[in-house]
C-alpha cells in the first residue's frame, strides 16, 4: 500500500461515518451483535461491518461463511417462521438478476464467531439506503440462484440510519 492509499484511508475513518446500522441476531441466534458503517465517499460507498456472535462451524474445515445483502425494507420486524419479513428482499432499485442486485455484497467470513468485512461499492450511495436493512444469512450466497443466492435463513438484521447532521 502505498503512502498515499494510507493516508486516504486514515482520514476516512478519522471522521464519523454517515450511515450506521446495528445488528442483532433473530430468536435462534440472540448471540449475534454488531455494526456496520456506511461512509459516502467520491465515487461510491465504504461499507464496513464488524459481527461477532456468528455461528461456528464443527470439525476441522467449517465454512463459516455468511451472505451479507441490503435489504429493501425498512425493519427488522417478522414472526416465527421468518424473523425477519420486514426487510424484505434484496435492495434492487435497477430489476437486475442476482448477484448484480445494489443489496448485493461480499459474504462475511466468519473467524470463530466473529467477522471483519471493509468493501467500497458504486452500486448505491448512503441516501438511497438510509432507512433500509442490512440482513446476515445462514449460508453464504452462490451468487447464482434467482432471486437471493440461495443464502438461507436470515440470522441477523439491522436498520442502516444516517447520522444526526448528515444528509
């Protein structure tokens, strides 16, 4: 990395981000807390999560991977059967096949229960998402199957809100 990627890098998270969502995990998996900010740069969004409480796998190669997606809705509301059914589906403002969605994201990789993902995208900008939710899935997404990737149950979800003061 050179000197200059560092240093825009580091006035980045200097400041506070514009967005910020925090994650909770549904009924079966109360153990799933995290965060994720949302700041809107030039050219796109850093998206940058950080989860810990994620399921581990057994045995000595455990996947532990997880779809991680913006969702249309506006809550984390839903029953039983599906926790969360106030998120709707995925964020895709444009009508594209999956995994060309906006909501579309690099999986999380879970590391005995915790998760650090960072990802810059052009696909939205914090407006557009303001409001809306981000949802972790049991599975992680094959980036093939129609409509979501075939990602499984949702574990986890949070409302993405804009900071006091940012537009």
């Amino acid at each position: 990395m050179s000197i200059s990627q560092r240093n825009c890098i580091e006035n980045i998270l200097r400041r506070p981000p514009d967005a910020q969502s925090f994650i909770k995990g549904s009924g079966g998996y109360p153990n799933i807390k995290g965060v994720v900010f949302f700041y809107q740069l030039d050219g796109g969004v850093l998206v940058m999560a950080e989860v810990r409480g994620l399921p581990h796998g057994a045995g000595k190669c455990p996947a532990d991977v997880f779809a991680f997606h913006i969702h249309e809705g506006s809550d984390c509301s839903g029953s039983a059967g599906d926790p969360f059914s106030g998120a709707g589906g995925h964020y895709n403002p444009g009508g594209c096949a999956h995994p060309a969605h906006a909501g579309d994201l690099p999986p999380l990789f879970g590391n005995s229960g915790y998760a650090f993902a960072a990802v810059f995208t052009d696909r939205f900008s914090v407006s557009d998402v303001a409001g809306r939710t981000v949802i972790i899935h049991a599975a992680p997404d094959d980036f093939t199957s129609q409509p979501s990737g075939n990602s499984g149950e949702k574990i986890a979800c949070g409302k993405i809100t804009v900071l006091s003061g940012k537009k």
